[in-house]
C-alpha cells in the first residue's frame, strides 16, 4: 500500500475544479487558476506544522526519486528543494550544470534524455532560458517542476510569498488575498519572480503596484492587470507589502541604470521611505540581497516589518506540498487522474 497524504481539511474543498489540482507538471502559475493556487498553499499548512517539530521527517515519497537539474546559480530554492524531498523520504539527487556533461556540449533534450531514463519521478529544474522547462517536461515522463526559468516564471517562488503574506496577515487556510495591496519594486523587466508573483497575486484578489525606473520596466505590463509607477514614493503610498527585487546585472547586456547609487536614491528601500507605506507594511525579498542598493539592512532585518527569513521557512513547506502532489500519480494515491 502506498502510503497516503494527511489532508488539511480545507484542502478538500474546491468544488469549482473538481479535481484539485489536475496538472502533471508546474511550470507556471499562468496555468493554474485561483482554486489550485489556493489548494497547494492550503496543502503546505500541514509542512510548515511539520517543519516546526523537531522530527521532521515523514515518509510519503520513500522509494521515489528526484532528480534536481539546476542549470544556474541558487542557494534558497535548490537547498530548499532538497532539503523538501528529503524531509518527505525521497531519495533526491542534484545536478549542478558546472559540473555536468553541460559543460561539454551536451544539448538541453540530451540531458533531459538522460535524466527521463534514470527513471526520476520528478525532475526540478533551474534554467537561464525562458521556456526551457516547458521544453525538458514534453520529453521526460514524470513530473516536472519550475525552480525559475529565464525572465519567465518561478512558480514555487510566487507560491511561497502567497503563503508568506497570508500566515503574516493571520488569514486562515483557504483565505485569498482579497484586499491587500502589494508593491513590487525593482528590476521587473528581468525578474521571474515578479512576473509569478503578479499572476498568483492577482489571481488571489490582491491589487498589485509594480515600481521601476522606464529602462526596467516591461512594455506591455498594465495589461497584466497591475498599476504602473515609476515614483517609488507614489507606489508605496498605503501599501500593505513592499515587495524588493535585486537588481539582475547578469541578465543585462548594457546601462540599464546610471549608477547603483543613483537606483538606491530613487528606488533603494529605507527605514524613511517605509514609512510612506501603511502603517503595519511588511517587507519581502527573494534574495539574494544587494543590501544598501535595492534595500537597506534596517529594513531588510527589521523584526517586525521584514518577512524575508519567514519566505525562507515557507519556501521549504511549499515546495513539500508540490513535489508531494505532483507525485500523487506515480504513488497511486487514491483518486489521481491526471488531464
Ligand atoms: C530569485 C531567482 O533566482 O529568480 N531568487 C530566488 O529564487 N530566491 C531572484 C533573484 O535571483 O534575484
């Protein structure tokens, strides 16, 4: 018998979507509607309870195998991804592209090849290419989750702030984000993160502001339904959350900003310009932090207001409640079908 998941009781209830949550892989949040957003946060309730024992361990996943390929950089989400498969017993292996075949030549589908025949029941990938894992899941047979490709998408990242605002906000399981304010601010133009966090959020009900100087600013983005500004004091004015984003020299060819100090002059978070926010505003980042450009370390370690360990803590309950239903299938649990 397999064994099965314990169910939070709210996370049964969704009777717009029958099935809770019928997709094979998460690549984006742009396919999930509002009720299976809602139904993996609801899901990552019973890990954050968990993770706060001192036994951390349950054995759902014993006997699988994930598989994570990142192809860049990450400290929070790989560690974070790791250290989720092995608290749930799978046995989790990471493949780092530095030290991989990638290094000699070997195409993206030959690697993904390779990985499908290790026989892997879930692979999670990390990409510098917008798309690259959209490619990697229509050639592997398991399950494939997004751990941020390109400028594109990072699903499990948008997730974890989801259920980071809702725990900060004391909101129960099952709550939406109706009524909360959220500024993102920073380089929106190259962030994955914030363009996730703009569809789960507004998916959720929150009103969302997105700050940035023009040159980092995406054209077509009002039509994702956010309000534009580029006056940092104007975006924060009332805000609920203040969310900061790092500015990505790696993903720019050319000056897309005057100086580093010039940008934390005009869009640099410090304790003074918090202050235009509402007067309970929480801080969140992704990291990593450029601290004293897009945020300053008052703000950043500031018990009350910031929320940047607790994004952390939540990072590791997400991504349990994702590699633990997308896994559903290949365990058999009762009731899995997938579309
Ligand atoms: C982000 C990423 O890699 O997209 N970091 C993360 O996953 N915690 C943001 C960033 O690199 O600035």
């Amino acid at each position: 018998m397999p064994p099965s998941a314990p169910h939070t009781p709210a996370a049964r209830a969704y009777p717009e979507g029958g099935l809770a949550f019928p997709h094979r892989d998460l690549t984006g949040i742009g396919h999930l509607a509002r009720h299976e957003i809602l139904y993996l946060l609801d899901e990552a309730e019973q890990w954050v309870a968990l993770n706060r024992q001192p036994h951390k361990r349950a054995a759902l996943l014993a006997g699988l195998t994930i598989i994570n390929a990142f192809f860049e950089n990450s400290t929070r989400t790989l560690l974070s991804f790791e250290i989720a498969g092995k608290r749930l017993g799978a046995d989790v292996v990471n493949m780092h592209a530095a030290t991989s075949s990638v290094k000699k030549g070997e195409t993206l589908i030959d690697t993904a090849m390779t990985l499908n025949a290790m026989r892997a029941d879930a692979i999670v990938i990390r990409h510098a290419s917008s798309g690259a894992v959209r490619l990697i899941a229509g050639k592997v047979d398991c399950p494939v989750l997004n751990a941020g490709d390109g400028q594109h998408e990072h699903p499990t990242q948008a997730l974890l702030d989801a259920l980071t605002i809702r725990h900060a906000l004391h909101l129960p399981p099952g709550s939406d984000l109706n009524g909360v304010t959220v500024t993102i601010c920073g380089d929106i133009l190259h962030s994955r993160v914030a363009r996730s966090n703009i569809l789960a959020l507004t998916a959720l009900g929150a009103r969302v502001r997105v700050c940035a100087p023009p040159a980092l600013m995406p054209a077509e983005i009002a039509a994702m339904g956010v309000d534009v500004f580029h006056d940092f004091d104007a975006a924060l004015a009332g805000a609920d959350v203040v969310m900061m984003l790092r500015l990505q020299q790696e993903r720019m060819q050319g000056q897309f900003i005057p100086s580093p100090r010039e940008y934390r002059h005009l869009y640099g978070l410090t304790l003074d310009r918090l202050a235009r926010a509402a007067p309970h505003a929480l801080v969140m980042h992704p990291g990593p932090m450029n601290r004293g450009i897009e945020i300053d370390s008052q703000v950043a370690d500031h018990a009350a207001r910031s929320l940047i360990t607790r994004q952390v803590e939540s990072g590791v309950a997400i991504r349990m409640a994702c590699l633990d239903v997308l896994t559903r299938r290949a365990r058999a649990v009762p009731g899995w079908v997938v579309a």
